[in-house]
C-alpha cells in the first residue's frame, strides 16, 4: 500500500491552487464516508510515481493528514491539455464493510506454458478490464489469468478465472469471455508473373480489327533508312535561263 503526506488547503480560489501547482503540489479533495469533504494537496513527485500505473485507479492508498491517516482509493483525475500533468484528483473515502464498484485491470501470465502460443497462436485480449464489485477492505489490484495449458480455440471467460473472496463480476446475466487464443494468421502474397510474359497479347497473334500491326523490330527503321534515300536520289528540275531583250537601236 502507498502512502501519501496530505496538506489542507483552506484558500480554494484559481489563483491559489495555480501557486500550488508551481510550488510542485497538486489539489486534490478528499470525499466519502461520515467525514465531511476536505480540500488537501499532495506532492506531484510523490503522486508521479504510482499515477502512471495501469492500478492507479484501483489502488487503494494511504493519506495522512495532520498525522491522521485514512484509507483512500483515487477515483477521478484531471490533466493538464499541454503539459498532461495532473491537475486535480478526487480520493474517495474507503468505509470498512462497503462494497465499491471498480474496474480492475487484467494481467495474463505464463504465456511459454501455452501450447497454443507455441504453436503460433495469438492471444486475443478481449476484455483488459473487468469491472468488479469489491469489498472495500479486499480490493484487488489487478485480475491473474494463467494461460498453461491453453490451446488454440480456448476461449477464456470470467468463470474460469479465481476472483478474491466476496469480489464478483457487475455482469451476472452471461460468463463472458476475457481472452481467447486464436490461430495464428497467414498473411499470402500475390502470386509474382512468370519471366518473358507479357500482358500485351500472346506472339503471333493478329491484331485487332481496324488496328495497325506493330512492326517487327528493325522494319521501322529500314523502312525510314530507305525513305531517306529515296529523297536523296531525286534532282531537282533544271530550270532555263531567262531570255534577255535585244536592247532598242535607237
């Protein structure tokens, strides 16, 4: 169980709690029970280190202040949109003999003893949390689901999974399931074209009506070689002198 130093905050306006937050405190309230409502800040470096946790949200915590300690679970936060620091968190008040609704993240263990991850399964996460209703003196802090022995095809649902005493799932009209283990996936790829086809037609083939036929390689060229020198031979037409005028005797 973590613990936290608590201090009381008495001035609750925007510009005080903006101090705090620069000062490295984070406000937060404390609710619940038959204690009435309590404004308190705590450590960001103290909060930091268990706020990141998949649990946080479940985690039952221990907060003193002015020496008095009470038991606590988190149950909101807010976070700061450009910086993603948290901003405020509300703690609720843990009173012995109440049950509290919570959801409990899942943990799966011993993955190499499956024979159906071995064999190239894949585990299908279904649910990776379980929403709980718990005791609020047996609060789990996370749900353990052992895969030895399961093969491929296993379907995974809450009856088989071992809850603490007195802690049952929200949903009682189903045994739904939790995770399966899937075939593995086979992704095939597109079959490549053989080497020297083509997609254009197959060699001998006559063309399309109306359709000019290609020309086989080199005609084109001896066709335009022999063009050239048809040009060439060709003289231009002799043209006569212009006839001169006698001049007129005078």
């Amino acid at each position: 169980m973590s613990n936290l130093k608590a201090l009381k905050r008495e001035n609750l306006s925007s510009g005080s709690n903006n101090k705090l937050r620069a000062k490295g405190l984070v406000p937060a309230i404390l609710y619940g029970g038959n204690n009435p409502n309590q404004n308190i800040s705590v450590s960001l470096k103290d909060i930091s280190t268990i706020i990141n946790s998949d649990t946080f949200m479940s985690k039952v915590l221990e907060i003193e202040v002015d020496g008095k300690k009470e038991k606590v679970i988190p149950r909101d936060v807010s976070y700061h949109v450009v910086s993603e620091q948290p901003i405020h968190i509300d703690f609720m008040r843990i009173v012995s003999g109440k049950k509290i609704v919570l959801e409990i993240p899942v943990k799966f263990i011993n993955h190499p003893d499956s024979p159906g991850l071995k064999r190239g399964g894949v585990l299908n996460i279904v649910r990776r949390k379980v929403e709980l209703k718990c005791p609020a003196e047996n609060i789990p802090d996370e749900i353990v689901v052992d895969l030895a022995g399961t093969d491929i095809g296993t379907s995974i649902k809450i009856s088989s999974v071992k809850l603490p005493d007195n802690v049952i799932p929200t949903i009682t009209d189903r045994d739904f399931v939790v995770a399966t283990v899937a075939a593995p996936t086979v992704i095939k790829e597109p079959e490549k074209p053989a080497e020297g086809s083509t997609q254009e037609g197959v060699e001998g083939e006559a063309p399309a009506e109306g359709a000019e036929a290609a020309p086989k390689d080199g005609e084109g060229a001896k066709k335009d070689e022999k063009s050239k020198d048809g040009a060439g031979d060709k003289k231009p037409e002799d043209k006569k002198p212009a006839e001169k005028k006698p001049t007129d005797k005078k």
